[in-house]
C-alpha cells in the first residue's frame, strides 16, 4: 500500500485527497492491479478517518473504474483494459509484447522469444493525446527530452487530422477509453504517471511558513499541485498558481520561497527564478521507449 497524506488545514475535502492519491497510486502502479485495497474499517482507522469517508471514496472510485468491489473479499484495484488488437498479425505481438511489459517481463526476453525486436512490433511515430491539450504538450516534451525524437501532442478533438498509419498513440490511462473509442482501432499505449511518493523523492518538505508557487499551463496540473500541496498540510494562501498564458502571470512568483514548475513552463520563467522542475512520467517507461529508438536510430 502507498503512503499517504492527509491535511485537514486546506479547503480541499480529505476526501478528494484521498481519491487523488489513490488515483496516481494507480496510474503509477504502485497499486498494482488486482492489488487488494485497506478494508474500510482498517483505513479509516490509519487515517483517522470516519469509515464513511472512506467508504464513499471507493465507491467514488469504482463508479469511475479505478477500482472493482467484490462483496466479501474487499476493494481491489481494477486492471486497465487495453483496447482489443484491430485483428493483424503486427497489432497482435504488439499487444502481446505490451503485455508482457506490463506484467514486468524484461524487453531483451520478449525480443528473444518472440524474434523480432519490440520496435518492429511497435508504431514508429509518437503521438501524444489527451483532453486536457496542455497536459499531453508537458507529457510530449518529458518523452522528447528522454529520447530526443520527435513526439507530437494534440486534444481528442484534433488527433484524427495528426494520426497516420504508423502512429502509437499515448495516453493517460485515465482517458484511455474514451481516446480509444474516439479514434478508433489505433495503437494505443498508457503513459504510467508517477505516484506523489515518486514525485516527492528526494525533495525536502519546506517549513510551513513559506510561499510556494506552482507554474503551469496545464489546467490539470495546476489542480493536481494544489490538491497534493493541500495534502501536504500547506494552507491555500502559502500557494500560488500561476499560468503562463495569462497576463502578469510572473506577478507575485519572485517573492515565493519556492517555485515548481511542469518542463514546459520552467523554460518560460525569468532568469533569477530556479524552480524545481517536477516530472510527472515514470523513469523506467521513458527508458523503454529510449531503448526502442535507439535501435530505430542504429537499424
């Protein structure tokens, strides 16, 4: 089970808190799938919640398919379905290749197995695509800075005109679904997000008298910041959210004790400004596609 943290200073309800939590734990498979989950009982009793807090965030979760509650054997988290193959030989190793990734089996074993390497099986064009435009060009540049290829990024809406038949299309697995669904039978892979516990490794926790501020143009970003620096026990008036792509947006972030800011945004800040620049995707799934397009760059 991850580790959590909950703030009782912050508007923020404890139990969005812990909904958001639990929802990165997934996405960063620190909570595996098909991991059982705290009872009800025992959480809220770690928490020093009321059980119905607890309570009425699983079921939160799984009305939205984070997570599957089976009467008598408790909450467990519920495996992502990937979209079925669309029914060639090249989309089925590549689902097969995909899951055995997943499943944590290493690439060099599947490329001996199967007798092609996991680039042949895999789309030669990245593109990534989400609800949220600002999100996906953050999650491109992180891919593109780890692998110094080029990675397009789009909205659901505009990802249709950008797709060609070599495309990979990568997603958040929270929108998986319904990305799929609106772009048809497409290669399509998940981008595993880091957990809060990865995104906080190695960083200090400031003193609670400090000015935080947390630039992004991500409107998701600036959301999951603040959710999580809530969590954290910072009250509202110790953060600042600031974006990019509105007027006067440097206002205010020189007199912060502490500037964070997405890859993209930190580029933009002034000089005299060193933020920590946070990351959100997970080092070992940019190591992978590292590794595939070396071989691309080498064959």
């Amino acid at each position: 089970m991850i580790r959590l943290w909950l703030s009782r200073r912050t508007p923020i309800p404890v139990r969005e808190q812990l909904s958001a939590q639990l929802i990165l734990g997934i996405l960063s498979r620190r909570l595996a799938p098909g991991e059982r989950l705290p009872s009800v009982r025992d959480l809220a009793r770690k928490l020093k919640l009321h059980p119905n807090t607890v309570s009425a965030t699983y079921k939160d979760l799984a009305a939205r398919g984070w997570v599957v509650q089976k009467r008598g054997s408790g909450v467990f988290v519920r495996e992502m379905q990937m979209p079925k193959s669309d029914g060639t030989l090249d989309a089925f190793v590549r689902s097969c290749l995909e899951e055995g990734l997943a499943r944590g089996f290493p690439p060099e074993e599947l490329q001996r197995v199967f007798g092609r390497t996991a680039l042949e099986a895999r789309a030669q064009r990245l593109l990534v695509v989400d609800p949220d435009t600002e999100l996906a060009r953050v999650l491109a540049t992180e891919i593109h800075d780890a692998t110094m290829t080029t990675v397009d990024h789009s909205n659901v809406e505009d990802a249709p005109r950008l797709l060609t038949p070599d495309t990979c299309v990568l997603v958040n697995a929270r929108h998986a679904p319904a990305i799929h669904q609106a772009l048809g039978a497409v290669s399509l892979r998940t981008i595993p997000l880091k957990s809060m516990e990865d995104v906080l490794l190695g960083q200090t926790r400031p003193p609670d008298d400090v000015l935080i501020g947390v630039v992004s143009h991500s409107p998701s970003i600036l959301h999951w910041a603040s959710t999580l620096l809530s969590a954290l026990g910072f009250p509202p008036d110790s953060v600042i959210e600031r974006n990019p792509g509105q007027p006067r947006w440097r206002d205010g972030l020189a007199a912060c004790d502490l500037v964070a800011a997405d890859v993209v945004a930190a580029a933009l800040l002034p000089p005299n400004i060193r933020p920590i620049v946070f990351r959100l995707v997970t080092g070992a799934f940019l190591a992978e596609l590292r590794d595939a397009v070396t071989v691309q760059k080498v064959s």
